[in-house]
C-alpha cells in the first residue's frame, strides 16, 4: 500500500448510474463491494474489459495454470509490485488453493531456504524476470517449458502481466484493502 487514503474514492450505491448499477448487480455478492471494482467503476468500459479478462485469468476452467500454481504467481508477482490490495486477497485464497502458511511467507521473502519443486522456482523466477526486466530468461523457460504445456506457459505469463497492470493502478489510484481483509506489514509503503 503506497497511499493511506484513495487519489480515486470507489464508487458508492447512491453514486451508480443505470449502467454502473447493471454491471454490480451482476456481479457475486463478494466481488460488488471491492474497492478495486468500485474504484475501475468510474469507466463503465473499462470495468468490462476488465471483468472480461479477470474472468479469463482467474478461471479454473479456461486459464489452464492449477489453481495452486495461479495463486503462488499471483501472490509472488503482488509481492514484487507491492500490491498491498492483491496480496491481502490472494494471501487468503492461496492457502484455499493449497499453498501453506510457510510457502507464502516464502513467497514474501525471497524464499531463501525454502524448497521449492523445480516448477514452483521457476514460476518464482518468471515472475521475478517479468516484474524487474519484463521478459522470462532462456534458462527459466527451459524449465518452464520442460513442465507446462504451450498454453500454461502463455497462461503463466498472463496471469504475472494481469497481475503487475491491476497492481500498478491499485497502487497509484490508492485502492485501499477491503475491511476484513489482513494485510502484511512487509506490504506497506507510505510515500
């Protein structure tokens, strides 16, 4: 979190147009009250592509990456971007997804010590090389490509890429974390 207050306020119930009104009204009860939905509300346009590709991205069904291995790329690349808001959230559905309490406090510090699988590392290492270089290094996706399919390798760094873009405007609009939702202090940093 780099902003104790929002730079863009989530749009509240008596705010909403028709037409913003439709999109919450279709959306889960859960998702109708996040600050980032509210907050990407201002642009109805933008708030349906951006529920189209979320949808994509976060589908078990159509993003062919196991939820596991989705959740360890998310929370590693929204550790690297210090997204305070994505990690809160993912933090709490990783464990759902299988990842322990000592693998995401891993993914927090570099894991150093821990012991991955040689796929988690290198799901590790790719989002590490998309978020400091933008691009995946031959030896990175050797292995990568020794694991996944065409598909999952295209899945993979799709999912890091959602994730640094949802990062780099909830960081910058001030979307603050959802009430509720814990976050790590590691994550805060108030400029």
């Amino acid at each position: 979190m780099r902003l104790k207050q929002p730079r863009i306020a989530p749009v509240s119930d008596e705010e909403l147009d028709q037409e913003q009104a439709e999109i919450v009204d279709s959306l889960n009860e859960a998702a109708r009250k996040l600050n980032l939905f509210r907050t990407v509300l201002h642009s109805v346009d933008t708030m349906k592509a951006q529920l189209q590709w979320s949808n994509y991205v976060g589908s078990k069904k159509r993003n062919d990456i196991p939820w596991r291995e989705k959740e360890l790329i998310i929370l590693r690349t929204s550790y690297k971007c210090l997204s305070g808001y994505e990690w809160s959230h993912h933090a709490y559905l990783g464990k759902h997804a299988g990842l322990n309490e000592e693998e995401i406090t891993a993914l927090r510090n570099g894991s150093p010590g821990h012991a991955w699988s040689s796929l988690d590392q290198a799901l590790i290492n790719m989002c590490d090389e998309l978020v400091e270089d933008h691009f995946v290094s031959h030896d990175t996706w050797a292995v990568l490509s020794d694991e996944l399919t065409q598909k999952q390798l295209m899945d993979a760094v799709y999912t890091s890429s959602h994730y640094q873009m949802v990062a780099k405007y909830a960081n910058t609009f001030g979307i603050q974390k959802d009430e509720g939702v814990p976050l790590h202090e590691d994550l805060y940093k108030i400029v």
